[in-house]
C-alpha cells in the first residue's frame, strides 16, 4: 500500500508541471481558487493581481449636480424669411436660361427670357394708353386757350382735364403691368418713344443670394406662379431637429445650443429660435429651430448637424465619461464585486456634461465603479477570454 500511494503523488507531480509545460493558466497570486473559478465561469468577471490593483482607481456612485444636456441630430436649412421664389410673369416658351444652381446673383439680374403673345399684346395695351394720353393732354392745352378767349366755358375746361387724369393713371397702370410681366423700365421708355416692341419678357431676381433650385430648361412652357428659380440669402441659416416629444417641455425659446457640424469641423453655438406647438403622428416628435450666422457660407443646406441642449442643474446619479466603456455597441462600466475582483455591467446613460454621463438605468447609489483604467481593464478581460 505504501508502494502504490508513493506511485499516485509521483504521478500527479507529473501530471502538474506537464499542464504548466503546456501552457494551462494558473491562478494569480493573492487571488483565491474561488474567485479563479467564478471567473472561469463568468467572462463579464476580471480578476487581477494585487500589483496590478494600483492601476485602477475605484470611486462609489453618487448623486451629482449636472445640467442634463439633450443631444439630438438635426440639419442645415436656408432660412424661409430670406428665401425668394422666381416666375415668369406671363405664360410663354422659355428661350433662354441665364443661371445655374449654385451661382451668386445681385437683385435685379437677369435669370431667363421668355417669349410670349400676352407681352406683345399688353405693349400694345401700353402704346394705345400713351396715345390717349397724349390726345387728352393736348384737348387740355386747347381747352386752356379757348377759356382764356372767352370762347369755352369753365365746364368744359374741367371735362377736359378729367379726361386727362384718367388716361394718364391708364397709362401708369399699363406701365406697372408691363414691369410685373418682366420688361425693365428703361425698355419701356423706348417703347413709349419708338414704338418697336420688346422681344421677351425677362425673369428677374428679386434680392441677391445664391440660386439653390431650379426648375426650368429651354424650350419649356412656363405659367405664371410656376417657381423656375429659388434664390436665397446664406448669410444666416436655420439648424432645425426633432425632440423626441418626452424631452419637448424642457426646451424653450432662448436655450443655449451647441451646434457640431462634422462636414466642416467645427462647433457653433446659437440660441433656440422655435420650439413647435404640434407633435408629429408619424415620429412623435417636436421640431426645434435655431439660428446662426454664416458669414463665411461655410455652413451649407442640407449638411447635418449635432444640437446639444443644455437644461437646468438636477441632481442625478453619474459616473464619469472616462469610466464608461463601449462593448458590443453598448455603454458599460466595471463595477467593483468584491477585492481585487470587476465585472462588466451594462448600463443606460445620458449625454456627457462636464466630464460625467448621467446613469438612467444599471446602477445604484454606492456601487463601486473604476472611474481611471477601465479601458485598461476592459483588455485585460479580453486577453483573458482569448486565453
């Protein structure tokens, strides 16, 4: 018996340095059997040697005074006050396309001519009304003769000037509508004085700004009100976003928002403009619009932007950003279960503000989290797992 019990230890020695020899994982020093083999069980579990505690700082959750701040995905939009949409004044062939999408243009610019047989018979409207004009002036001028000769009476004279008044205003009128239809003034005057009627009506800008629509090529039949160019002034620009409609009672007019637009690198601050009074059925959502310069026209329509709201101090439970780590798309912290021992936590958290993330779901006042080294941590456990 003694022969044999000596055989079994000799053995088991054997057996021990061969999985050391092989590479089997041995416990870490300090570290008990126990807590060796919950990790073993547990991938969320770390368990590391007391030289190493040193590198984590461990900190209990608390409640904190913190500005919640909202983060929410919004969007570059011309501004509608400063948004012009230009037509032809008379229905016509379009003969000719003077501007692009994209081009700066001055107030008063020529977009586009237009043919049409309503310009030509309203400059003929124009030539009758001047004619009759001149007829009247000249009927006053006699009459004004006749009555200093003592051969008309005053009645007469005062008919006379009445008539006058009226062609005139006519004739003003035919004037304004030639404008509206698209002939410049000046080519009114030629009218006026030679009789040659003007070839097309003109589409013009009506304020300077860049074109950023159009609806309209060469050849095609244009109505009146048709919108064939946009034109808009990008000094300014609208930052609109949606609020989810639970956050909505904490915005309002006024609010401070950070705005972060990654297309152009760069953070712009504003104040809330507009908060909408309806919620939309489909997203259950509350526009939000802010307003901020563009001096440089850097920020362009369309591009998309990042709001952040800052709303009042509230005291919330938070941990700090540099303890969050991201596992499998989702925030989780490393919550301290017992010496030297941390185990992956999931965990629902806010947006950052100040340095802290606020906790909405996973954790409790007290709780121990690694607030320094949890990235560090975090390979330690996968190092593990792959072993």
């Amino acid at each position: 018996m003694l022969a044999a019990m000596l055989g079994l230890s000799i053995a088991g020695c054997g057996q021990d340095k061969a999985a050391t020899a092989n590479g089997a994982p041995q416990a870490a020093s300090g570290a008990s059997s126990a807590q060796q083999a919950a990790a073993a069980d547990d991938p969320m579990l770390v368990v590391v040697k007391p030289e190493m505690a040193s590198q984590f700082k461990v900190a209990p959750v608390a409640q904190v005074k913190l500005a919640i701040t909202q983060e929410i995905s919004g969007r570059i939009e011309a501004n509608e006050r400063e948004v012009a949409r230009i037509g032809a004044g008379v229905t016509g062939r379009v003969t000719q396309v003077l501007a692009e999408v994209g081009d700066r243009v001055k107030a008063g610019q020529v977009l586009a001519h237009v043919a049409s047989p309503e310009l030509s018979t309203a400059q003929l409207t124009y030539l009758r009304a001047h004619a009759t004009a001149q007829q009247a002036e000249r009927a006053a001028e006699r009459a004004r003769q006749l009555i200093q000769a003592d051969v008309i009476g005053s009645a007469e004279l005062q008919r006379r000037e009445s008539e006058l008044s009226v062609a005139r205003a006519e004739l003003r009128a035919a004037g304004d509508q030639l404008v509206l239809l698209g002939i410049p003034r000046d080519a009114i005057a030629k009218l006026k004085d030679s009789g040659s009627l003007y070839p097309h009506a003109l589409v013009v800008a009506s304020h300077s700004g860049v074109i950023i629509d159009r609806k309209v090529s060469q050849g095609q039949v244009a109505q009146p009100g048709d919108p064939l160019f946009t034109v808009a002034d990008l000094s300014d620009v609208w930052v609109v976003g949606a609020l989810p409609e639970r956050d909505a009672a904490s915005a309002h007019t006024g609010q401070t928002v950070e705005i972060n637009v990654p297309a152009i690198g760069q953070s712009l601050s504003g104040k809330v403009v507009r908060v909408g009074d309806t919620v939309s059925p489909e997203t259950r959502t509350v526009p939000i619009r802010t307003q901020v310069a563009n001096p440089g026209q850097a920020l362009k329509p369309q591009m998309l932007a990042t709001m952040k709201l800052a709303g009042a101090a509230v005291d919330t439970l938070a941990v700090p950003t540099l303890a969050v780590v991201r596992d499998s798309d989702r925030d989780h912290v490393y919550v301290q279960t017992a010496p030297n021992t941390f185990r992956l936590t999931p965990v629902a958290l806010g947006a950052a503000s100040e340095g802290q993330r606020p906790v909405s779901r996973g954790l409790n006042a007290g709780d121990k989290v690694v607030i320094e080294g949890a990235f560090h941590l975090n390979n330690e456990r996968k190092r593990a797992e792959l072993e």
